[in-house]
C-alpha cells in the first residue's frame, strides 16, 4: 500500500513560477520510479515528467522542456517539480504517480505510460492567469 499527497498548486500568473511536493508512504521508495501527469479540462491525462530511482535518468514532455524540473529526495520520500516560465496552458490538475515495478535495465523505457503506474495522488490544481 502506498499513499501519494501532493501539494504546492496554486493560481499564479503567466511567467511565475511554482514548487509541487509529492509525499509518500511505503518502505521501498526509492526502488519506484516516480513521474508527475496533468490534465485539463477536456483533455486526457498527459504525461509531464519522470525520474529514476536514483534519480540519475529524468524524461520530460516536450511542451515542458527546459521549463519543469523533476527532482526527488530518497531520504524524505518526496518527489519535487519546479515549475519555471508558466503559460495559461500549464493549467491543469497536477497527480504524482508510483510505479513500484519499473524497467530496471532502461528506467525511462515505460516511463510515459501512464498504465505502468500502480498509485497515484488526488492531484493538485494548478491555475495560470493570462
């Protein structure tokens, strides 16, 4: 059993930026890959962000690139995304999700897929004004 909370949405205007948290039970975090998904009003759950175990391999979405930051603290059992340059198209519900069983010889080969993912968050709302 593994519980997500996340935190750190939020209504902030074009170009600002934002801090998610991503908090989680169970014993064997670091063993999971970690990875963030959004969606909008609309639209399907997309993927945004993910990261190893150790945190030494990262893959973004294109329309995030150079824009997000994917982090995690193995220690706290937190994963963190940085959210820089906000555009009204960022707009979405922010979930974190844990896969418990990745690919442990390419950790990015199924990091996109969001059927990989056994637990996710409630979300958080992330709200960008123009």
């Amino acid at each position: 059993q593994v519980q997500l909370v996340e935190s750190g949405g939020g209504l902030v205007e074009a170009g600002g930026s934002l801090g998610l948290s991503c908090a989680a039970s169970g014993r064997t975090f670091s063993r999971y890959v970690m990875a963030w998904f959004r969606q909008a009003p609309g639209k399907e759950r997309e993927f945004v962000a993910g990261i190893s175990m150790s945190a030494g391999v990262s893959d973004y979405a294109d329309s995030v690139k150079g824009r997000f930051t994917i982090s995690r603290d193995n220690v706290k059992k937190t994963v963190y995304l940085q959210i820089n340059s906000l555009k009204p198209e960022d707009t979405a519900v922010y979930y974190c999700a844990a896969d418990p069983s990745p690919n442990m010889r390419d950790p990015t080969k199924y990091m996109r897929d969001p059927t990989k993912y056994d637990y996710w968050g409630q979300g958080t709302q992330v709200t960008v004004s123009s």
